[in-house]
C-alpha cells in the first residue's frame, strides 16, 4: 500500500524520518511563519508543531519512537514528541545528520569537515569514532545504525577514489567502503540499503552481519531531492518494521530578489517572488536575466531594474536556462534541451529576432560566461567519464569548442576575467568545491583561491576581487593582484562579504522565501520487487 502526505512550505524538502515502529513521520515545514519540526501518525490527516524545534533540520528517531533529535541553533538537540522537552547535547556547528541506537548512543556529524562523534543520550562529553584522511576525505556525515546497534553505515564526502557509502563500528575499528554513490545509505528492516545516484532511488541488498552488498542494485523511484546545501543528503527514509518514505524534487517555489549594499543591508526588492533559479545582471546593469519555472516550463526572463517589470524572453516549450549577457548587454547566451541533450543559443536581448543555435551535440551543456571580447564563450560539458568538464567555444573562425579544464573531477561555474586573460572556477579535486584560478586559454598552472571550500564565483567589474560562496554560505570577498605580463597571481585574504553586482557596490541576492514540495511518498509493507 502507498499513500502520500501532503505537507506545508518548506525550504528543507530532504529532512524526512519514520519513526521505527512505522507509526509516525517527522520532517521540516512551517508553522506560524517559523520552520520547525513537524510530527504526524501515519494514519492522521495532520500534523502539529515540536515546540522549541525553529530551525531544525536531519531528524533522527530514538529507538522506542518517543523522541526525536535534530539540530538547530549549532546545537544537537533531542525533544520528547509528547511532552515537548528539549534538551541540547552537544555543539553542532553545521550538523550533518545523526542515529540512536537501544543502548542509548547517538551518533552525528557535528560539521562539514569532520568525522562521526558518539554521545550519550542523556549529554555529556562527544569523543570521535571516525576520523576524515584529510588528503582525500572531507567529511563523514548521515550515519545510521544496523539492527545490532554496533556497526553503521554512513556517507564519505571526498576524491573519486574515497566517496560513498562506508560501514563503521562504535569501537573506529571498521572502515569499509561499500559502494560510490551520491547519497548517504538508509538501511531498511528487510535487508536492503537505499540510495540516490544521478537522482534515482536505489535499492540493494545488503547482508547486515557480513557487511557486504550482494547482487545488483534496482530503482525504486525516479526524481528524489535533496537539500542543496548539503551534500550526500536525500530525502528517503525508512522504519524497522517494513515502512518506507522518499519525496521527489520540489514541485515549484517562490524565490524574491533583494538588493543590498556593501554592509548586508536590505536596500531594497527586485521584481515580485517567482520560482526563479539563475540570475544574470546585464553588464550595463539596467536588466536582469531570470531562469523562470512556471507550470513544469523553464523559460527566460527578463527584469527591467529602473521599472521593476518582468517580461517573458523565451517561449519553447522545452526547458530555457542560464542566461549570459553579452559584453554591450545586446544579446543573451543559454541552453535550452529543445532537441533533447541541453544545446546552446543566443538571442538578441530586445526580444524579437532569431534563436541562433551556436553548438549542438548529444552531451548536455550549459554556458557560464562570456568573454568581454565577445570572442569565446565558457561552457559546462557533462561527459560519461570525466563528469562536469569547462570547455571554450570560438565565437568567430571555425568555432571548433576546446576543453580549458577537464579533469577526473568536476569543473564548474567558470568565469572570465575582465581582461579575459584568467578564468576562476570551482572543482572538486581537493574533495570538495574549492575556487581555482587559471590562464585563458593557457599555458600556465592553477591557483588555488578558496581556502575552506568554495562555490558560485563571480569578478568585480575592474577586476582586483573575486567573489565566492563559502561552505557556510556566507559570501566573500578576495582580493586579486596579477603582475602584469605574468603567469602568476597573488590572492589576498578572505573577507567576508554577501553578494555582488556589476558595479561591485550593490548585491543581488536570490532569496527562497517560500518552497512548495512533492508530497512526501510512504509505502506500507515495502517488498524487493528487483
């Protein structure tokens, strides 16, 4: 039996949990204009607030289902589902994840770059039970215990060679790796493990006692989502006794623009709420160009800054995205799946006139920038074997595409300099995204820029800064020296900053103020069906 719960807005759709009796589901949403933790009986058509829970997120069940911990306000907490008492554990700067375990034991993830800790579930003092290899690992997070409450399985975020599922013991003696995956592991009672790659759901049988996988993984659901800002986590959970739940990929969601200045302070609103993803402010900085879903259709938009009016850009029925301004503001770069794979076009940015296509071909592709020159464009190329790669596209001659960074890892979200002699750009050779900058089109070496994890980078219009997102999601700022006619640069230190605009005085910034997620899935009584 299946059924779906329908729940309210939330801007966590991936913190789902079912209680181990298979009674009860806890997950994120609002209530009262606060996020907090929701509880519901599976056989209820409500849900009511955990007091005392504002801004939870990766809750796990004790044992006997009467309480639930999470983490909120850099803490580990627990709360008694009936009587409300909230008790901290532990400090958890950035919590990712945790598991309870009949002895009383919980195990958690206190940050993002640290190993597992255990801690009684009455408080006391967290000691380490695993420890990241800082060469290759970044962070072990998503724990969850196996029936004989010793071993576990969790999640590695790290190097090609060392991400993926891993099953560990209370005692840090037992470090193996089971398979690489996206997703943390949810074990389920019949002796399966589940997991998310390339957005499908997996099951796999897995032999608790042995720690071993056995025979092939099959899909179980298509689309599931995770929470962006958390890497290995996926909405799926699963009770002892047989009951599952997942939640696919938001349904939709209204995201406001908002102005700031310099210090982080709200100068004021662009456009109305919309579910807009990407944003690109024309170089002459009186139109924003907006990647708009309305109805399950992806389109282009434009945002007139001086008249606060939006108006369509795009009207295929296919998924318009990533829109990139030309240097004199005249014409928009994007990728659109029209003929299937993601393909790249351009527009003029009055709106009549044609859709060029500049650059077909059977691997999806997304543009990133355009080179003040108006000579090359960057683009992301997602290969089979080495996964998001960033390659150049000649705008005049033969227009024959190269690749400037193609690694084993994943290259992203590159950007030209001002000059166009260097590129910035977030890889993932060192485990996780850090900000690198190189020579365009070459030669010359990489330059390490971020120091603590980097994505989304952006240049100051003359060029002396470059911006990033940091992992803790603030935005900031580093200042960029190049000698001239050299191959080396300087970065200063990190200082921290918000967001930015063309002029480097103002920011935009593209704020979720409300998600609308799928209903969360439950089956009752789930079987293998391979």
């Amino acid at each position: 039996m299946r059924f779906e719960i329908v729940t309210p807005p939330t801007a966590d759709s991936a913190s789902i949990a079912i209680s181990p009796d298979g009674q009860k589901i806890v997950f994120v949403g609002a209530s009262e204009g606060q996020s907090k933790l929701l509880v519901r009986a599976l056989d209820s058509i409500s849900e009511r607030a955990l007091a005392g829970t504002d801004g939870a997120s990766f809750p796990f069940w004790s044992p006997d289902s009467q309480s639930v911990g999470f983490f909120a306000e850099g803490r580990l907490k627990r709360v008694d589902i009936d009587r409300g008492a909230v008790q901290i554990l532990a400090n958890a700067p950035a919590g990712r994840g945790g598991a309870w375990n009949r002895d009383g034991t919980i195990i958690f993830t206190p940050n993002v770059t640290q190993g597992i800790f255990r801690i009684s579930a009455t408080g006391g003092t967290a000691s380490a039970v695993t420890r990241t290899e800082t060469t290759k690992e970044t962070s072990h997070r998503f724990p969850q215990f196996l029936p004989n409450g010793h071993h576990f399985v969790y999640y590695v975020l790290g190097t090609p060679e060392s991400r993926g599922v891993y099953a560990g013991d209370l005692d840090g003696s037992t470090a193996r790796r089971l398979i690489d995956v996206e997703s943390a592991p949810v074990y389920e009672s019949s002796g399966h493990l589940f997991f998310v790659r390339q957005g499908t759901l997996f099951a796999h049988e897995f032999d608790a006692a042995r720690l071993e996988l056995k025979g092939n993984p099959f899909s179980v659901a298509e689309h599931i989502a995770t929470k962006s800002d958390a890497q290995g986590s996926a909405a799926v959970a699963a009770s002892s006794v047989g009951v599952i739940g997942y939640r696919t990929a938001l349904a939709g969601g209204r995201r406001q623009l908002f102005w700031v200045d310099r210090s982080g302070k709200e100068i004021g609103k662009a456009g109305d709420p919309l579910g807009n993803n990407s944003v690109s402010i024309s170089p002459d900085g009186r139109r924003v160009a907006l990647s708009v879903a309305i109805n399950n259709n992806g389109d282009i938009w434009l945002l007139d800054v001086g008249r606060n009016v939006l108006s369509r850009f795009t009207f295929d029925a296919a998924v318009d995205s990533n829109p990139i301004w030309s240097s004199d503001s005249n014409r928009i770069a994007f990728g659109s799946n029209r003929k299937g794979a993601f393909d790249l076009y351009t527009k003029p940015a009055t709106g009549p006139g044609s859709e060029d296509l500049l650059l077909a071909s059977g691997q999806d592709k997304q543009v990133l920038d355009w080179s003040a020159d108006g000579r090359f464009l960057l683009y992301q190329n997602r290969d089979s074997k080495t996964s998001l790669d960033v390659w150049a596209l000649p705008m005049d001659g033969d227009r024959k595409p190269f690749p400037v960074v193609r690694t084993n890892f994943d290259e992203d979200l590159a950007q030209f300099s001002p000059d166009g002699k260097w590129i910035a750009y977030q890889s993932t050779e060192s485990g996780r995204y850090e900000i690198y900058m190189q020579p365009f089109p070459g030669p010359g070496g990489q330059t390490q820029v971020s120091t603590n994890g980097g994505a989304q980078v952006r240049w100051r219009r003359d060029g002396k800064e470059l911006f990033y997102i940091a992992l803790d999601g603030r935005l900031m700022a580093v200042p960029i020296r190049i000698a001239p006619n050299s191959e080396t640069i300087e970065a200063g230190s990190n200082t921290q900053q918000y967001d930015v605009s063309p002029d480097g005085q103002r920011f935009l910034m593209n704020t979720i103020i409300e998600e609308v997620p799928s209903p969360i899935t439950v089956i009752l009584n789930w079987r293998a069906k391979p």
